[in-house]
C-alpha cells in the first residue's frame, strides 16, 4: 500500500454535490497532512501519455552537441534544455543527476505577459516534439485549474479564486531524464530533497520507486503512483498563501540499487505557477492566535526570482 493518499478527480466534476464535497475533503485532508497526493481522473489521455514519452526519450537519446544547442543562456533555464548536472537543492552545491527540458506557456490576448516570458525553444530534429508538448501542457494546466477550485473551497475561498491568477501563469513542464549512473556518486543523487516553489506541482512518471516524501515526523516515505495517476503536491507559494495549512512537502529521488545503475529513469513534472504579480501574502482566514503569520508580504514573481538565485540557476546581482 503506497503511503500516499489517492483520489479521483472526477468526483470534483461529477457535477453530484456529495461527490464533489467528498473529493475536496479527502483532498484538504491529504494535503494538510502530507502535502501529496495520488490524482485519477485527471485529462491526460493514455495515448497523449505515450506519446510524450516517446517524444521525450528521442530529445534526450539525440547526440549532445545537439542538445546543447538548446541550451539558452540568461533566462535562468526557463525554456529550452539544461544540461547535466547544472541544478542543484537549496542549500546543496552538488548538481542533481539530471538533465531536463523547460516548455513553458503558450500566451493567450494578452502582450505584456507574452513579452514577459522567454519563448517557447522549437525542436528542429523532432516535428512532433513541440506539438505534443503543447497538448500535454494544455491538459495538465486544465487539471490543475480544477484541482485549486476544489483546494479554493477547503480554504474557505470562492471556487474560481485562483482562476485568473492562473490564466496565463509562469508554468513550466519539465521532461526530467535521470540518465544511468556510471560511477560512485559522490554526494550527489538524482534530485536531492528540496520543496517545489510554485503553486502545485502534477508529475507524471511515479510509478516506480525512486521519489520520497518526508512526512511531518521526520519519516522518508516511498510515493508511487498507478500508471493512470499524477503525483500531486503542495508548492512553497501554496503554503505562503496558507499560512502553512497546506503543507508543502519536502522529497527527493534517490539513486536506484547498484544493480539498476545502468537504467534511465524519465518524470515529467508540471510546475503551476501563477502569473507573477498574484500577491503571496497569507490569506487572513488562515491566521489566528493559535497560527501567527509566518511569511513576509511578497510577489509570486519576487519570490520565484529569490528561488532560481538558490538553485544556482540565475546570478545573483552583485
């Protein structure tokens, strides 16, 4: 039995009131308590999921210098390819054992945002790789959209609360590969622990042993997910937001047993960001004599900056 709670989203949009009281209920629950859960019913078709992975596998099966050739420099990784090694946990100097691709939003009626956001980087060796990208975006982003309204009401809100402020967001899907290991690690895994900065987080790819969640005693968990699930978790904006009452939880990616050393391993997280003026202060509802605000007043943008400076992926300005 996998340590994560599961639940299914379709009891959200079931349009059947109990069904849908049930779903945010057990969702406030896990998400209070553990700060992940396990998502069915999501919009991502089997096929759209095959398809990305074959798409994603080709990108990081092509030759390196090829690869590197995405890389672009001064927009922090944001779009494009980052290369091995190049990221690393706040608070750690070893890099991550990854290497990753950034899409990023596809910006609808509205220039400010769109000249605010890198553009999206165009794959000329594979003609399917962007399309399938966009779908997937476009599916997950509809997920997420659905799995706030129901966290909007456990916190007291009105359900669409977060609708504009996702519209257009800063969101990121990330194709993750882990590639084999060749030698003794030293200090390094494949994501060291760390807490995701955004909104919530719907990752694709959990359905083997490798991500761990620590639990609030301190406990490091295995999280594994059916093939038809995302993992879902609570970001650091989240939290902010709540004054902590949706946790967002530490993880990682350990390296796999020596015997499984020569093995790739693939995830694709969706980092849902809001766009960058949605202001963090904690919400005043969920601040009493019992739960004093814990976080200063800030941006989704300033505190997305202040993140990617720790993670060693933007300069700091001297």
């Amino acid at each position: 039995m996998s340590a994560i709670p599961s639940v299914d989203l379709e009891e959200f949009t079931s349009g059947d009131p109990k069904r849908k009281k049930k779903f945010i209920a057990e969702i406030g629950r896990a998400f209070g308590e553990i700060g992940f859960v396990a998502l069915s019913g999501h919009y991502l078709s089997e096929q759209l999921v095959e398809n990305l992975y074959g798409e994603i596998k080709k990108f990081f099966n092509l030759p390196q210098d090829v690869k590197d050739s995405y890389e672009i420099s001064g927009i922090g990784g944001q779009r494009g390819y980052t290369s091995f090694g190049k990221e690393h946990a706040k608070g750690r100097k070893e890099g991550d054992l990854k290497e990753f691709w950034h899409f990023g939003q596809y910006v609808e009626d509205d220039p400010k945002l769109e000249a605010e956001y890198p553009t999206n980087v165009l794959v000329k060796e594979l003609p399917n790789f962007n399309k399938v990208g966009k779908e997937s975006y476009k599916m997950l982003e509809k997920t997420a959209k659905y799995v706030l309204r129901a966290l909007a009401l456990h916190l007291g809100l009105e359900e669409t609360y977060f609708d504009n402020y996702i519209k257009n967001g800063n969101s990121i899907l990330r194709p993750i590969h882990y590639p084999p290991i060749t030698s003794e690690p030293k200090n390094a895994i494949r994501a060291a622990a760390h807490g995701d900065i955004n909104l919530i987080t719907l990752l694709m790819g959990a359905h083997g042993r490798g991500l761990q969640v620590m639990t609030h005693n301190g406990e490091w968990v295995d999280a594994i997910a059916r093939p038809d699930q995302l993992m879902i978790n609570v970001g650091d904006m989240l939290s902010r937001l709540t004054n902590n009452k949706l946790k967002s939880t530490v993880h990682q990616v350990v390296n796999p047993p020596r015997e499984l050393w020569g093995t790739s391993r693939y995830s694709i997280p969706f980092f849902m960001h809001p766009v960058s003026d949605m202001p963090l202060n904690c919400l005043e509802h969920c601040i009493d004599d019992e739960h004093p605000k814990l976080y200063e007043d800030i941006t989704a943008g300033e505190f997305l900056h202040e993140r990617l400076i720790d993670l060693g992926l933007v300069k700091k300005m001297a």
